[in-house]
C-alpha cells in the first residue's frame, strides 16, 4: 500500500533521496543542502543546454527533482554562452550564499556524478558533450574527454 495514495509520488521520494543521500555522502550529512546545491548546479546546467537537450534531460530526471530542474526556467534565455569554468561556476557561487559554505565547484562535481549515476548514459553523454571543454572537466568521467 502506498504511504500517501499515489505510488508515483512515493517512488519520486524515494528516488529523490538516494540522489541526495550520495550528494550528502560528498557535501556533508545535511538534506537541506543537498537539496540547495543540486537545483542550484540544475538550474545553472539547464540554462546552459540547448533548449531541446535540456528538456530532454528533464524528460530523464524524477518527479520533485524535475521540479527544481525547471524552477524559475525562461527558455527565452537560453542557452547561456559561459565559456570558461569560472563563468559557469558563478551563478551557482551565488546561489549557494544563502547556505552553509560549500565550494560551487564541489557542489557541481558532486551533481554532475548524480547526474551521470543516475540518468541514461547517453542522454547524460550528450549533455556532457555539449559543454565547453573547460565546463566538461566538472564531469565525473571528464578525464580524457
């Protein structure tokens, strides 16, 4: 029997916190930051993707974690043109100020591998892909791409 009625909504919990369980196992033993960082690293990757390969990447991506994903999204404004690592590591410095300290670099490192545990390999490649090289090395697979 499902918890609340609805075993859809039990299976995204479930699913969303094993992806924050092993973003805890990196960042620290705290939910609320685990939760932070991965819309905070989500959002600034979406915004960086092509609209249709985000949106496929969204399509991969469970329920409440989809959620985040496209939280505040304006498709309008993508995708950004960051180049380096330090400009797509910005936005998520920013974003991260309003919890503990946490390095926007390990945050996204951390993501990425939740990203490319958890979603196809392919869809997770192409996303990878379509990154500049300096951005591809947050990637957990990155050496030797």
């Amino acid at each position: 029997m499902s918890a609340n009625g609805l075993d859809v909504f039990d299976k995204t919990v479930q699913v969303t916190n094993i992806w924050l369980n092993e973003i805890m196992d990196d960042l620290g033993p705290d939910r609320q930051l685990a939760w932070h960082a991965l819309g905070v690293v989500l959002r600034a990757l979406r915004d960086r993707l092509p609209a249709e390969l985000g949106a496929n990447l969204g399509a991969e991506l469970p329920l409440l974690i989809r959620g985040a994903y496209y939280d505040q999204y304006q498709p309008s404004n993508v995708p950004r043109r960051d180049r380096s690592v330090d400009e797509f590591l910005n936005p998520i410095a920013e974003g991260l100020k309003a919890g503990r300290p946490v390095d926007p670099r390990d945050a996204t490192r951390t993501v990425f591998g939740a990203l490319a545990h958890h979603v196809d390999l392919g869809q997770s490649a192409k996303v990878r892909d379509a990154l500049p090289r300096d951005i591809q090395t947050l990637w957990p697979d990155s050496i030797g791409v």
